[in-house]
C-alpha cells in the first residue's frame, strides 16, 4: 500500500466517522436567573447535501425531546452533512412558552444566522449552557411561528415533532396564550 493509497483510506475513514451518530447534550437554563428550564421542547432536524455540483438538503431526520427538571438533555445525532457554516447539517431548535425560542443557527427574531452556529466542531454549534431570554413583548405569534419553521427547516409537522406541533397549534388557536408571559 502506497503512501497516497493509505493517505486516501485515512481521509476515506475521517469522512465516514464525521457523520456517525452520536449524541448532542446540554442543558437549557434561564438568561436571567441562572436557573434549569424543565418541559423545554427540544426538537433536532438533520439534512445532508446531495447533488453533485448544486447542494440541495436532503432531509436524513428529526428527533424530538423535552429537558428534565435540571434542564439537561440529550438527542441522538443523525448522520449528516452540510455547506461551510451550516453546522454539519444539525439544526437544534428549543422552545418554551414565555421564552424566546433558540437555535443553534439563527438569532430570535432576526434571522439572521447565528455567529457562533458552529462548523466543525463537536457540538456544531450547541453550547453548554443554553440560555433562553423571555419572549419579547414586542414580539408576535408571527415572528414566532415565522422562526421555529425557518429554524426547523420547515420540518416542524406532527409526524416529526408532535410535542412542538402541539404546542404551536395550542398558542395559535389561545389569543390569550399569544401574549401570556411567564
């Protein structure tokens, strides 16, 4: 075996370990007091780049959790792959009523991409801790619906995350929910 053959095999072995599955853990804390936010809706969203000159994503799939009462969680990691910046193709979307919502690749209410949304690194982006602000007052059930779907990938259904659907359709049919903080 030649020193190319075995320098190809090593590179081979890198890019297949990339995508194994492993487990995205943190814990989701309060930005103001520090404290563990129990009955966060986790939701996971992986997509790999298919095509051979244009990336379109391919949806590889979702997995959805809630955090404990010390706010932790974990998530299996599905392989996948993604564009520079798109954190390897892992989208982390948390949401609780009362909070703004948070994603490892977009800033609430913007949009805008996330500057720390991580690209090669372990956690793609996940910190340890997650702190969520309060849902702003200013803020609408629109923007709101408008940010979990972009940050989602518009894979947010009943199929894929039935807690999160559940809890969109219940602020969205409550008026009285839409402007509720906790």
């Amino acid at each position: 075996m030649t020193e190319r053959d075995r320098l190809a095999a090593l590179l081979l072995l890198l890019l297949l370990a990339s995508g194994c599955a492993t487990t995205v853990r943190s814990q989701v804390l309060d930005a103001d007091t520090q404290r563990p936010v129990a009955e966060a809706i986790v939701l996971g969203v992986w997509t790999r780049c298919a095509g051979l000159i244009f990336c379109r994503h391919q949806f590889v799939g979702a997995r959805e959790t809630v955090t404990d009462e010390a706010g932790r969680f974990s998530l299996e990691r599905l392989p996948s792959s993604g564009l520079y910046g798109e954190a390897g193709g892992q989208a982390i979307t948390i949401y609780k009523h009362g909070y703004a919502p948070w994603s490892n690749l977009f800033v609430f209410p913007s949009g805008k991409l996330r500057e720390d949304r991580g690209i090669f690194f372990e956690d793609r982006g996940v910190p340890r801790p997650i702190l969520l602000e309060k849902f702003p007052a200013q803020q609408s059930y629109d923007d709101l619906s408008y940010f979990i779907s972009n940050s989602t990938i518009s894979r947010l259904g009943q199929q894929t995350s039935p807690r999160l659907w559940d809890t969109m359709e219940q602020v969205r049919k409550n008026p009285q929910l839409r402007l509720k903080r906790e």
